[in-house]
C-alpha cells in the first residue's frame, strides 16, 4: 500500500511542502539585517557618516559653517532638515552661505541649498533671494532654483523676476517664461500683458511663443495677431517653427498666407530650414507654394546654414551633410536654387573637394552649368584655382567666358587694380592670360 | 524507471526547495529595508506627521502621485521601491502628448534625481521617445545634485553621444563645483577628435583656482602647458586661489609675451577686489607702454552698467573713469572713449563729470568724449552745445564728431535744428569740416 502511486504522490507533495516551508524560512533568516541596513542606509542617505553630518545641521540650525558643508548632504536628509527648519533659519542659511569665501566650495553649497529649498519652501528661497547682499550668489541661487523649480510655482518666479531689483543683471527672466509656458502657456500670455517690459523688443514672447503653438496653435495665433506690437521677426519665426512641429500642413498653409507680411521672411526661412532637415517632402511642398522672391531667399538661407560656422549653442544635427542638401536643392526647380548653390558648393569644395567636384560631375549637364556658374559668381579668390578648373568646364562658351571675367573683375574695385591682382593669383599664365582677355570693364559684366 | 522518477522527484524537491528560500531571503530584504527607512527618517521631520498610508506607492498610478501636494508626492516617491519609480516612469511615458505630460515628466525626474540618481538615470535612458527622453534629462541633468554630476555625464553620454549639448552642459556645471572630478571624466573619456578645447579654457582655470598644482600637473599630462589660452586660464584660477603668488608671478614675467593677457586679467580683478592693490600693481609695471596696455587689457572689452541696473558701484563708466584718471593720461589714453559710450546716464551727467576734471587732465579727457550709445544725435548733441566754457566745448565738439559711428552728415541735420546763432552754427559747421579732414587725411 506504501508503495501504491498515490501514496507516493502523496508523500512527494507533503515533503515539497515541507521543503517550501522550510526553505522560506531559512531564506528569510538567511538575510543579515546589520549588513542589509547598512546597505540600504547608503541607497538613501550615503552612510551613517551622512547622517552625523545631518545631525550636525539638525542640531546647529543656525551654526556658522555647519549649511557650508550642505553640497555634500543627499537630498533625503536635506529636506527633512529644511523641512523642519523654520523661516528665519532658512534664511539665515542663506546669508551664511553668502558669506563663504568665494570659490567652488561656496558654489556647490549655494547651488546644493537653492535647488532643495526651492522644492521645499519656495517662499523662502524667493525671499532669501530679495534679501540677498551679494549679487554674483544671487545670480547663481537664481540659476540653480530654477533649474530645479517644480512645475507648479513659475507663476510665482516670474512674479520674482520681475519684482527683484537690478534687473539689469541677466537673462534668466526668459528662462523662466520658456519652461513656464511649456506646462500653461496662457497663463504666461496673461503674465506678459500684466507685466510689460520697457524694451525695444521682449524676448519672452519669444519664448512663449516657441511652445504654446505645440500645444494650442489657435489660441497663439489669436494672441499674436491681436496686437501688432507682438509681430516680430523673432516671435514669427517661433510662431510658425513650433506650429510646423505638430501641424506642418497648418504651418505652411499659414506661412503662404502671410508670405509677404513685414517681418515675415526670417518666419519663412526658418520654417524652409527646419523642414529641410526633418521632414524634405514638407520642405518640397512649402517650396513650391511660395512667392519666388521669399522661395529663393529661404532657399539662400539654406545653402548658407549649410556652410556656416555655427558656434555654441547648436542642437545636434542642426546642419545636414552637404551632399544631402544638395541633393535636396536642385530636386526643385533650377529657379529656386541658381543663386544659392554656389554659395554651398564653395563651402563643400573647401572643406572636401573631391566629394563636391564629384557632385557637380554627376549633374546633368544643364544643371551642372548652373550649379558650377553658381560657385563661380560666389567664390573667393582663394577658390580661384577651383574657378579654373570647374569653370572652364562650362559647355555654354559665351557664359563661361562671362563668368569668368566677372570673377576676375571681382578681385578689385577699379579694373586696372584687378588686372594687376591677376598676376598674383596661383594659376597657369594662360589662365591668367584668359582671366585678363575675358574681364569685363565694370564690376556688373559689361 | 523507478530510479529515473526518484531522480525526477528530488530534481522538482531541489527547485521547491531553492524557490522558496530566495522567496523567503527577498521578502525579509524588502520588509528590512522598509523598516530601515523607516527608522532613517529624522523624528524632528514633519514629513513623519503624514499618514503613509495616503501616500503609499503601492495604491498610486504615476498621475495620482503627481496630483500630490510637494511633501507627499516627496514621501511617496522617497518611500516606493526601485520597481515603483519604474512603473511610474513607465506610465508617465505613456501619457498623451501635451503640457500635461511635460508637467509631469519635469516635476518626477527633478525630484528623483535629486535622491536616487541611479534609477533616475536608468529609466531616462530606457525611455523610447526620443522627445520625452530629452525632457527628462534635460529635467534631471538641471536638478542632479553635485554628487550625480558624474552619473548625468555618463547619461548624456551614453544616450547622446559625445557631441551632445547636454553633456557639454553637464561638464559645464559640474567643473564649478567640483572641476578635479570633470578632469578625471574627461581622463576616463577621452575625445579622439579632440573637440575639447573649448571646454579645456574653463576647466583649467576652475582647476587651478581649486588646486594650481593639480591644474599645472593635468596641463603637463596632456601636452596643453604652452597653448597661450590655457596659461591665460591657469593665471586667472591661480589668482582665485592665491591672488598674492599669481600677481607676483605676472609681475616676474612681465616681459614674457604670452602674459600680456594675464597682466590684464589681473589688473582687473585686482580692481574689483581691491582699488589700493590694483594701484600698486600697475605702478609695479616696469613703463608706461606696458601699463597703457595693462589697462586696454583690463577693461577695453569690461561691460560697463549703471549701478541701479546692475548694483555693481565698480562697473558703472563713472566709476571707472574716477579710477583711470587718478593716473597719469599716458596710463589710459584712448580709454575713456568706451566709458563714455556705454554711460546710460543723460549727457549732462557725464558732462558735469569732464568739467570738474582738474585742468591738468580735463583737455585729454574731453578729448576721448563719446556720444553714448544708441542715443539720437540731436538729443547727445544739444547738452554739449550748452557747455559754458568755450575751449572745452569746442574740445567736446571735435571729440564729438571725431568719435561718432554715424557720418557727420547726420551732426549737421541735428546742428539745423538746434537752437543756437547762426553764428555759432557756423563756428560748429567749421569743428566738422576740420574733423572731416583729418579723417580724410588719416
């Protein structure tokens, strides 16, 4: 009967059972608590060394040098202390630290303390800011409460800003404004109509207007159209980018309409740009419903950025590679592109001649003339030896020679300085000898 | 048979066996390290008033959380385990596209980086959008605390890639508060393409206001002790650190091309930190060629403020000009010209301030006189129309014209309308004339 199967079953799963127990509990008692608190104590607060340092700020709320040492106290501790610290200790922490020789030290304690007591009692830290003597602490109090400032209280920092004295100081009250009207753009709108700014132009609609089109394109446009002080090139130009990243067929259609309108084109040629990079059939399509004029100068604003040396500040992939701008280029219409390519083809061949010769090499004939007149009318004479060698390529012989004598003429002012200037270009003396026969008299071409 | 069941029956023991023991192991763990959290918590906290039970993660979607009140949205984030916060990181990126979102992914990532910047950085860079990832980290990197500075530049780093303008932004940071650490990252990631250089100047001047010897040593170690830009940044840190060795140092090497800069630099701060020592450095300069260059270094490109706009006394023009012209004109000479440009004080204010020069100097101060800045013609030209003094008007007037941006044409349609004689329009008309010729001639 023992032997029986179910009697076997039976067995197996009372001792599986047993096992279960059993290994729990060991499992649990396993665990040793000493080092397992140690462990989790250093998650949290980094060591009971940490927690003698809270202790010492705890017990020493308004000790000389105790809020010193604040940089290196973890958040979790830092706030139960400025929790339960009162006003005037908040404050009198922050006069403290104003006090610290200047240096690292004092900012890492400045920085440390505004970025915790901003999410603890931002009262406190905007009136440890009004009271603030040293005015290099406030600026950098001001920089690291807002970079840590919860979402809930721009309301109240750009009040601050507005209200602090030496206003002249810096630019933080747009920064304010941008993260502000990322999360309630109308409420900003409300703001700046309350508290207008005595400057040729306010930078904060600026910022406003870079995000509340993400959001609510409607009402942004309605409150910018409202009033024509707030239509600048600047305010456009975030107006119409920030619209086209959530409507791009909104944005053209808009930008269209508006072609013409005064302050309008840096609006275009930014839309064109940012289209350009993300999304080529949008650029395509905004092209070609353009008024020419407006089309060819954003098409110029292209082949500029594309060359340009952009310093600081410039988000990754901002500038395409040349070969795909190019590309982008003349799959339009020879119009749109036959003044600036050679803008870009003169940067291309500067920086990597072999990539951009072979990109004019694999045009189309007609194109390829264009393309190279282009560079020709644009270039430099450091670029003459290019010049040479793509401009006599030129298959139209007429405009070749045209061409090339108004780069020649180009080198100076009076014909005769220019003449001369050609002796000293590094190129052939036939090819000196051709620049100085096909040279027009006046710098126009004839 | 019988022996391959029994095999099979202690093989299935074992697995019951070890399941429940690490089952066991991880539950005791847990309830540990909930109870040491509990006992961290300091009983002077209010934070200890409120009721865990409102706030526990366990009962909470990451948009509950975030509807919190500050201190219990802290507690309930503070309390919740590592899976929690990746849960609600996890529903926070499933949140529709909107403010609301960037509220809540802004107001979650400020907050935990702020005391678990691991898990921080471990679910920033597990978030798939491309857009939201941003915003965390951009949320995160500007809340981190010193002591995740590295953690942030190791993230921005992994997750964009060298070229990052976060990263750049990170380092930025970091070296003003702790640049030997910002040294040692760049040490430990090192840019094959060496796009560094830029952020070399500044590391190497907070390096050396830290520890000179450390930034003279990290210099030395990768090639940079003679690139001019970085002695200039080394001279400026070691003037923070030891203002009294950097001037004596500047001063022993006043010959040595590659200090002109310093020289400079150090005048400057001297002048802010202390007028009486700033004295006795430029009459320290072996000539006046050499101090005349001092001072263009010093202050030529120092932007200036009115003291109501900056709170700054020693910046404002007037200030400075107090200063530069207790030296002799052969100190300053050209100087005065920016200070008076960039004075957004009205005309006459600065005018007063020439008239009661002493007569030894006043003739070359007027001579540096300059219309201020963006201000109409006729409005900066009528107040020096009206100086009594006839010699030091007309000094003002040629200094005037001399100095202008625009062309004098736009000094003779102000000139049309200002009301004065025709005689003294055409004694003015004449200051022009001369003005153009030497012009013309130079």
């Amino acid at each position: 009967m023992l032997t029986g199967p179910r009697i076997q079953v039976a067995i197996l799963g009372l001792l599986a059972a047993g096992f279960a127990v059993g290994g729990f509990q060991a499992g649990r008692h396993s665990v040793n608590a000493a080092a397992l608190s140690k462990q989790t104590g250093e998650t949290l607060v980094d060591s009971a060394n940490l927690s003698r340092r809270y202790r010492v700020l705890a017990e020493n709320p308004l000790g000389q040098g105790s809020v010193r040492e604040i940089a290196t106290v973890p958040f979790s501790e830092l706030y139960d202390v400025l929790r339960s610290a009162s006003r005037e200790q908040l404050l009198a922490w922050a006069r403290d630290l104003e006090r610290m020789p200047r240096g690292p030290r004092q900012r890492a304690a400045v920085t440390a303390y505004y970025k915790s007591l901003i999410q603890v009692d931002h009262r406190a830290a905007i009136e440890a800011l009004f009271r603030a003597e040293n005015l290099n602490m406030r600026d950098l109090a001001i920089d690291a409460l807002l970079k840590a400032a919860p979402e809930s209280i721009w309301g109240d920092l750009a009040e601050m800003m507005v209200r602090l004295p030496y206003q002249g100081r810096g630019a933080y009250r747009e920064d304010v404004i941008w993260n502000w009207s990322r999360v309630d753009p109308e409420a900003v709108s409300k703001f700046i109509e309350s508290h207008p700014v005595n400057q040729e132009e306010d930078r904060r609609l600026f910022s406003l207007l870079c995000n509340w089109p993400n959001i609510d394109p409607a009402a942004a446009r309605e409150w910018l159209e409202a009033d024509p002080a707030r239509q600048t090139k600047d305010t456009f130009r975030a107006f119409v980018t920030s619209w086209a990243e959530v409507d791009p067929a909104a944005a053209i259609n808009y930008a269209v309409a508006n072609a013409t309108r005064p302050n309008f084109q840096e609006a275009i040629n930014d839309l064109v740009y940012q289209f350009m990079r993300l999304s080529k059939d949008d650029a395509t399509k905004l092209m070609l419903v353009l008024p020419a004029e407006q089309a060819k100068a954003a098409m110029g604003n292209v082949a500029h950025l594309t060359g340009a040396v952009l310093v600081g500040g410039v988000p990754e992939g901002y500038q395409r590679p040349f070969d795909e701008v190019a590309r982008w280029m003349v799959s339009l219409p020879v119009e749109f592109w036959s003044e600036s390519i050679g803008d870009l083809g003169q940067e291309w061949l500067k920086r990597d001649a072999t990539a951009a010769t072979g990109w004019f090499n694999q045009l189309s004939p007609e194109r390829r003339d264009v393309a190279i007149v282009s560079f020709c009318r644009v270039a430099e004479s450091e670029s003459v030896e290019q010049v040479m060698t793509l401009g006599s390529t030129i298959k139209d012989r007429s405009l070749r020679n045209k061409v090339l004598g108004e780069f020649g003429r180009r080198l100076r002012t009076e014909r005769n300085e220019a003449m001369k200037a050609i002796s000293d270009l590094p190129i052939s003396e036939d090819q000196k000898a051709y620049l100085r026969t096909v040279m027009p008299e006046d710098s126009s071409g004839h | 048979m019988a022996t391959r069941s029994r095999l099979l029956a202690g093989i299935a023991l074992l697995v019951v066996t070890l399941t429940a023991f690490f089952t066991g192991r991880t539950v005791e763990e847990r309830a540990l390290a909930a109870k040491a959290r509990g006992d961290m918590r300091p009983s002077t906290s209010p934070s200890s008033a409120i009721n865990p039970g409102a706030t526990s993660y366990r009962q909470l979607a990451a948009l509950d959380l975030l509807k919190l009140p500050f201190p219990e949205f802290y507690e309930a984030l503070r309390a919740a385990p590592g899976e929690a916060r990746k849960k609600w990181a996890g529903e926070l990126e499933t949140m529709p596209d909107g403010p609301r979102r960037i509220a809540a992914v802004s107001a979650f990532y400020k907050l935990l980086v702020q005391f678990d910047p691991i898990t921080a950085s471990r679910t920033i860079s597990e978030i798939k959008d491309k857009r939201l990832q941003y915003l965390a980290l951009e949320c995160a990197v500007d809340a981190a605390p010193g002591f995740a500075m590295r953690t942030m530049a190791e993230l921005c780093l992994s997750v964009q890639g060298r070229s990052s303008g976060m990263l750049w932004h990170v380092r930025g940071e970091w070296m003003f508060i702790d640049a030997p650490a910002v040294a040692q990252f760049i040490d430990d990631h090192p840019d094959p393409d060496g796009h560094e250089s830029l952020l070399s100047r500044d590391l190497i001047e907070e390096l050396a206001s830290f520890d000179p010897k450390a930034a003279k040593e990290w210099m030395e170690k990768r090639g940079e002790s003679d690139v001019p830009e970085y002695r200039r940044a080394f001279m400026e840190g070691w003037y923070e650190n030891d203002r009294a060795a950097a001037v004596s140092y500047v001063l022993g090497h006043v010959d040595d091309p590659a200090m002109k800069d310093s020289i400079g630099d150090m005048l400057r701060g001297l002048y802010f930190d202390s007028k009486e020592e700033a004295g006795k450095f430029i009459e320290a300069l072996p000539d006046d060629a050499t101090r005349h260059a001092a001072f263009k270094a010093a202050f030529e490109n120092l932007i200036l403020g009115e003291e109501e706009e900056t709170g700054e006394p020693k910046s404002t023009p007037r200030a400075l000009g107090d200063w530069l012209t207790k030296f002799p004109p052969a100190y300053w000479e050209g100087m005065l010209t920016e200070i008076f440009k960039w004075s957004r004080k009205p005309p006459e204010a600065m005018l007063a301030w020439i008239e009661q020069q002493p007569l030894a100097i006043r003739e070359a101060v007027a001579a540096e006189y300059t219309p201020p800045f963006q201000k109409k013609t006729a409005d900066v030209l009528m107040p020096v129309l009206q100086v009594p003094d006839p010699l030091l008007r007309d000094q003002l007037l040629r200094a005037f014209f001399k100095h202008m941006d625009t062309v004098p044409d736009e000094a003779r349609a102000a000139l049309a309308t200002a009301p004065i004689s025709a005689e003294q329009k055409n004694h003015v008309l004449q200051i022009i004339a001369a003005v153009e010729t030497e012009r013309d001639q130079d």
